[in-house]
C-alpha cells in the first residue's frame, strides 16, 4: 500500500548523513504536532538510483527534497515502523 506525506525536516539531524527525512505520514501520524512532534516521526529513507552510492557524496546527492516536499510512502515492514521514500 503507498501513502502521502509531507517532509518535515530534512537531513540535518540524520545521523548516517544518507538524505533521510522525517515525513509526516498522512492516514498513519496525527497533523498535531503537541502530539506527535516532528523529531519524533521515524526517519524516512529515500530510494536511491543506482547512479548514487548515497555516502559521502559519492554519485548522485539525495538532497532534492525540502520541508514542505510532498511524497510516496511504503513501508519496509508490516507494522509500519520503517518509511522508505518511493
């Protein structure tokens, strides 16, 4: 099943530094942010081309999205815990 979501913060805080998002996943996350704030959404991994080795600036950048960016979701696992960017 895909769903919609909207960026809410970008790479800035992501550990590994791949282009992960934090998105606000319409249907599966509350539009409150008293809620559920935004550095408390899952981080969602974008799919990569295969042109891009997504490490360390290698190949193609995964910057393009922006707060705001509206996005496809899927889900890597049956409880909806992991995000991927599609």
């Amino acid at each position: 099943m895909l769903y919609f979501g909207v960026v809410e913060s970008r790479s800035v805080g992501d550990p590994y530094k791949i282009g992960r998002c934090k998105v606000r996943i319409i249907g599966i996350h509350t539009d409150d942010k008293n809620i559920l704030k935004t550095d408390d959404l899952p981080w969602a991994t974008p799919i990569l081309s295969t042109s891009s080795a997504g490490v360390d600036g290698i190949g193609t950048s995964p910057t393009g999205l922006v707060e705001g960016s509206w996005v496809v979701i899927q889900f890597a696992d049956e409880f909806k815990q992991i995000p991927i960017i599609i």
